[in-house]
C-alpha cells in the first residue's frame, strides 16, 4: 500500500508543474489529464486507480457535490434504456429523450411536472428501491427497480475504501482547458456500509439518474451516480490528511 508521504510526494511533483494543457476536452478532462500524470492507464476496471486509492478530480469552482461512485440498477436488466423512453424528455437539436434527475428519498420530486422519482431503502428484501408516479394520475408507473445491498457493498468495498481527492483551477487559453492542481485530500477507511445507508436517509448522499447524450448526438448513460457534498465526504472515512 502506498504510503501518505508517497501519495503527498506524486501530488506536489504534478502541483509544481503549474497549468497543464488538459489531455482531453470535455468535463472529465481535468480526471484525464492528472492520471495521465500520475501515470495511470485508463480502464474501466472496478479496481482502484493508483496504488489501492480511487483517484477523484474536480474544479475548485465546481458544485460543492463529489460522484462518491457509479453504479446502475442491478434488476431489471436494461432498466435505462427503458428509463429513458417511458420517462424522458426532449431536448432542442437531439433526436432522442434524455433524462436527468435526482430522486428524493422517501418523496416524490418533479420530472417535467409528468412523473416523480423517489428512492427508498427495504432492509427486508436489502434493496434501495428507485419507484416512480405519474403526477398527473398517482398511478404507480413502476416499484420494481433496485440496486441490491450486495452489489452496493461491492463498489464501494472495491475502490472507495480509499480515496485521493484532487482541486485544481482551471484557464482556457487558445489551445484548450489548461489546468493546476493546487490541493487534495486523501481519505482512508470507507468502507461503512451502514452508514452509507444512513447517509442515503439523510440524503447526505443523493442519487443522480444521467441519461444523456454524447459528443456525436447519440445517447449516452453516463451510469446511476452516487453523489456526497464535499462537507460531509470526510464523515465517511476514518481518517483524512489534508495536502496544500
């Protein structure tokens, strides 16, 4: 396992390069670009990033909301896609429905003022349970997607017991997204279960449905994010080390 020192020694290398040309266009350019100098090679293993630690990269000015993980419903399979056709939307220029919302716990919200999401846990059956309404009628549209409690425990247990957390600001120069990673913390011991349930009640945690498109205009599932605000983040782990 590497060690706080090491982890504290690669940031201060990439942080003393100053601003970076990103290595890649688009939102997950600023994760891109700091991995690649890291060295670490892209994949999409469920395995950590770098040396036992999941490797997560925002903007300072970015939303005060971090992407804890990614994980989509375990049952039914192919639940997006229909997801997307029965409950999405139009969006100008895009031939295809999106659907992007955030699903209170335990109440209804709002989709377009037509359907209402919502999640809830079922200790009996060890499910989070994602149901959806239709507004306009109250008739339950569907109750029988979940992400089971094993497959929860599983992505979390696999990269998130651990966590390198960097900052950078950002500039955009002619040739692109440029940016400097001034800050990180790094996070240990996350592997609670328990508690990442509580935090779901308490919607410490919120789930994002990402149903989108991609750079060619075709439809992209980001994949079901597991959302934490930064504030409460350092709750979930046992110890954190703060490097500036």
């Amino acid at each position: 396992m590497i060690t706080t020192k090491k982890i504290e020694a690669e940031f201060n290398r990439i942080k003393s390069l100053g601003f970076i040309k990103s290595n890649r266009a688009g939102n997950t350019g600023i994760g891109k670009t700091f991995e690649d100098y890291l060295g670490v090679k892209e994949n999409n293993l469920k395995d950590p990033d770098f040396e036992g630690f999941e490797v997560k990269s925002k903007r300072s000015l970015s939303s005060s909301l971090t992407t804890w993980f990614t994980q989509n419903p375990t049952s039914p399979k192919g639940i997006n896609a229909i997801l997307r056709e029965r409950f999405g939307y139009r969006v100008q220029g895009i031939n295809h429905n999106e659907l992007h919302t955030t699903p209170n716990y335990g109440k209804y919200n709002s989709v377009k003022g037509l359907f209402g999401f919502k999640v809830e846990i079922n200790e009996e059956c060890e499910h989070l349970e994602l149901h959806i309404k239709n507004l306009k009628t109250n008739a339950i549209e569907m109750n029988n997607i979940y992400w089971s409690f094993d497959n929860l425990r599983d992505a979390i247990n696999a990269k998130l017991t651990d966590l390198f957390l960097v900052k950078a600001s950002k500039i955009d120069l002619d040739d692109g997204e440029h940016f400097h990673y001034t800050e990180a913390t790094v996070y240990f011991g996350g592997s609670d279960f328990d508690k990442f349930l509580r935090f779901v009640r308490e919607e410490k945690i919120k789930v994002d449905v990402r149903l989108g498109t991609d750079k060619k205009h075709k439809p992209h599932d980001h994949g079901t994010g597991f959302r934490i605000d930064n504030k409460h983040l350092s709750e979930l782990y046992s110890k954190t080390v703060e490097i500036k």
